[in-house]
C-alpha cells in the first residue's frame, strides 16, 4: 500500500539474507507507487497496479510477475510488507520441504511478534491453538506468510480476487485439499510481525462476514453450507461484538447471500473427511 517503506526495505533485506540458491523478488504496489528499493542477489521485479485490488488480487499480480501461473518458478513466497525474517534459512527449509513431500502444496509460517517472540492463537491455523510451537498437517494457511507450490496454483486457480480481504486463503487452502494436496504449518519458519487485531480494518466485519458466505456457496456440499454459517453466527454473537460491529457484519452476511459468490465446485465428501481427521471438519 506504500505507506511502510522503512518496513519493506528491511524485508527485503531479510530475503536478501537467506541461505542457498538467491531468492527473486517480485514487490506489488497494490494502487500505490513503489518507493525506491534496493538491489537484490537474486533480481527484483516490480508491479504497480493503477487501484488496490486487494489482498488476493495483489497476490495473483506478483504470481503473473513470474510467468502465467507462475510457471517460472517452482513454489513462492507470499510475505506481507510489515513482516521480517529473523532467520537465514527459512527459504532453503522451503525448498527442502517441497522436495521431501511430493504432496506437500502449501507451507504455512509460524507468526511471531519481533518485541516478545509470542504467537497469536489466531495465528495457528487449526482448531487446537495452544502449542504454536507444534507443526502439523493443517487444513488452511496464514496468506501473509507462507509458501506455495506454484503446480498448485497452476491446478487449481489462484486466491478469489473478488474477497478482497478475508478468508481468501482458506478458499484456495480447501480447493487444493480437494485437488490432493497436503498443507503444513512449520512452527520452526518464522516471519516476524507486530501483534495486530484484524479490526483495524474499517471493512473487517462485513467482508469477513460475506466472505464466509461466499466461501459456504462456492465450496461446502449442500447439507453442510446451513451447518458451517450456523455455527459462525452463534460464535459471533458469543463474542458480543459492539452494535455497531454487529451491524456491520450482519450486512455483510445479507450481502453474501445476494451477490455472486462465483463458480461453485463443492468439495467432494472424501475430502471432508480428510478434513476431519485432521482435526477441522469444514464446519468451523
């Protein structure tokens, strides 16, 4: 967005930094100019979209950077601009993953706050939370620091452009599952970020509300889509959003139901099994 220089020059250093074959770097300006940046070791190419296509269409531009699908490159790095990485060889760590599993698609990154090393709960993407430092098989990702296999984008597609913001990690986690892919979180690759609640954002409540209904439609089996929207509705009226909060995101509920949510490709029933033994039936 172009307002984190000083944080995006020391990003790219920690790239520049890591161990192994050189990193190529790709920066998208997501409707804001670049700032001037540094010379890489291994080469930098930048994007500057005319307006802000959010977080999945930002992400899809950086892929297109390095060829149709991405085909100029084996797996990518996706690192949001205010993130840092404290460690030298997390990159060759990726690759050693990918070429370990030949099923691994998606590696998803253990998020630390740099002042105090903790982990949000929110930041471990399975439903038992407590030990960060535990990796697993996992059944979504962390969009803002992870590696994907660019064979899986090339499958199946790449994030869902019209979220915007919220939820579109889990779409792409949920058709690559469904395509045959693994996912893993990796408690020992680390992306440094600063604790932040997600309600900073004036769109949060409504687009993470639409959005979940868009993600119910485009993916669940009929009799799960009631299931899964039911169980999001008590869990948020649970939390005891603020009224204005509420309203927000019951708009955006509303909304989701009345726009075009596109294409649907409901998973198959063994893969929602899948998804049950490994911990997060598709229902939560």
């Amino acid at each position: 967005m172009g307002n984190r220089p000083e944080e995006l020059r020391a990003l790219l250093e920690s790239v520049a930094a890591q161990d192994g074959e050189p990193v190529a770097v790709v920066v998208v300006g997501n409707g804001a100019p670049l700032p001037e940046l540094p010379a890489l070791p291994g080469g930098l190419r930048t994007v500057e979209l005319p307006e802000n296509l959010g977080i999945p269409g930002g992400r899809n531009a950086g892929v297109e950077a390095f060829g149709s699908g991405g085909r100029d490159v084996d797996a990518v790095l996706f690192l949001d601009d205010d993130g840092c990485l404290p460690r030298s060889d997390t990159a060759e760590l990726c690759r050693r993953a990918f070429t370990a599993d030949a099923e691994l698609g998606i590696v998803s990154f253990r998020i630390a706050d740099p002042q105090t090393g903790l982990t949000q709960r929110r930041h471990v993407p399975r439903l038992r939370a407590a030990d960060p430092m535990r990796s697993s098989r996992v059944t979504t990702f962390l969009g803002g620091a992870c590696a994907v296999r660019t064979a899986v984008l090339r499958q199946v597609g790449g994030l869902p452009e019209d979220f915007f913001y919220a939820h579109e990690e889990t779409d792409l986690a949920w058709r690559a599952l469904d395509a045959g892919w693994a996912i893993d979180y990796r408690a020992d690759l680390v992306l440094h970020h600063p604790t932040t609640l997600p309600s900073r954002h004036a769109v949060y409540h409504r687009m993470v509300a639409r959005n979940r209904v868009w993600l119910a439609r485009r993916l669940l089996p009929v009799p799960l889509i009631p299931v899964y929207l039911g169980v999001w509705v008590l869990l948020t009226l649970a939390r005891r959003p603020s009224k204005a909060a509420l309203r927000a995101w019951l708009g955006g509920f509303r909304e989701g139901w009345s726009t075009p949510c596109g294409p649907r490709r409901p998973l198959r029933w063994r893969t929602v099994w899948r998804m049950t033994r490994l911990g997060r039936p598709p229902v939560i």
